[in-house]
C-alpha cells in the first residue's frame, strides 16, 4: 500500500492512486481539530484561476468533488488514510455523528455528562443540529450504552460508539434508569 510520510503521520492511498502522491504536489499535513488532520497541498496558480480553492485535499483529489451538500467522510476518523475503501459520501450532519470524543469530555464517554443538580449522569445525542435528551442513569457507563442504542437509531452505519455493538446493551435492558 503507497503512503508518505507527513509531519503529523503517514497518509494511505490505493496503489491505483499512487500517482497522486508523487511530485511536483507537495503534500502536507493539515490540522482540522487537534487532533485530526487531513493531507492536503497548495493549488497552482491555474488552478486557482480555474476557480479551485488555494487549498486541495488529497481525498477530492482521489474520488472527485462530493456532489452539492455532501463531503467525504473517513470511516475510521482518520483524515490520513485516503484509501477508496474509508471513504464515503456523508452529510455534514453525518459527519459530526461519525466525530471523535471531544478533548474536554470529562465522563469519558460519548454523549455522557454528570448532572450535579440532579446528582446523576445524563445521556443526551445530538439529531440534525438539535439536541435530545435521551435519559438520566446511575452510572456513566449506563449512560453510555444508552446514548449508543440511540445513536445507531438515530445515524445508523455514521455512529460514532463508546462500545462494540457486539458488548452494547439495549437501552430496555439497562433497568436502572433514574
């Protein structure tokens, strides 16, 4: 598998998209959260003229602008691995469903936060910009596994899970439910 070395990793591409990596582009990394970064390279000045952004990402340039209201979303979070098989069309609303765990979580969890008014944890899930609470739960853990039953309700293949499904539990099952 062709891959180059960037300054915040190693970008993957298919051996059918090698050429892509090789000079003249220079390609670097480009941060887009503090933790998530993207190969990208400067347009030429045709380029630029021809109505392109001054920057160009390396998976448009492997699977063609996304078509009006989508964007390409890299399956395992990873905004390096460029091979056709971790990209998919996605709605922005999609995307953010597939984001990592933000770096000032405090529960450790996904959709997880501690309610000091009511002393318990609170599971609530994000659906098309709005927020829904989803219950209030002895535990964190507890809340988590319910936020993971309603985030794969609620975006499918795009949820982004504190568990395997294979360990995640009905929210029907948790039966502590405050």
């Amino acid at each position: 598998m062709p891959q180059i070395q960037l300054k915040h990793g190693t970008c993957l591409v298919d051996a059918q998209d090698e050429h892509i990596l090789v000079p003249p582009p220079k390609w670097y990394s480009k941060p887009s959260s503090n933790t998530l970064y993207y190969a990208v390279r400067h347009a030429t000045a045709a380029e630029k003229l021809s109505g392109l952004p001054s920057t160009i990402f390396l998976h448009n340039t492997i699977m063609g602008n996304p078509p009006f209201g989508f964007t390409w979303d890299h399956i395992d979070k990873n905004g390096l691995n460029n091979e056709r098989s971790n990209l998919r069309l996605a709605t922005h609303s999609q995307q953010r469903a597939n984001h990592k765990l933000h770096s000032n979580n405090t529960s450790g969890y996904r959709g997880v936060t501690w309610l000091s008014t009511r002393n318990c944890w609170r599971a609530k899930i994000s659906v098309r910009g709005q927020f829904q609470l989803i219950g209030y739960f002895n535990t964190a853990e507890q809340a988590a596994h319910a936020y993971d039953s309603a985030a794969l309700l609620q975006h499918g293949e795009f949820a982004n899970l504190n568990f395997t499904v294979e360990n995640d539990l009905h929210l029907a099952e948790l039966g502590t439910i405050l």
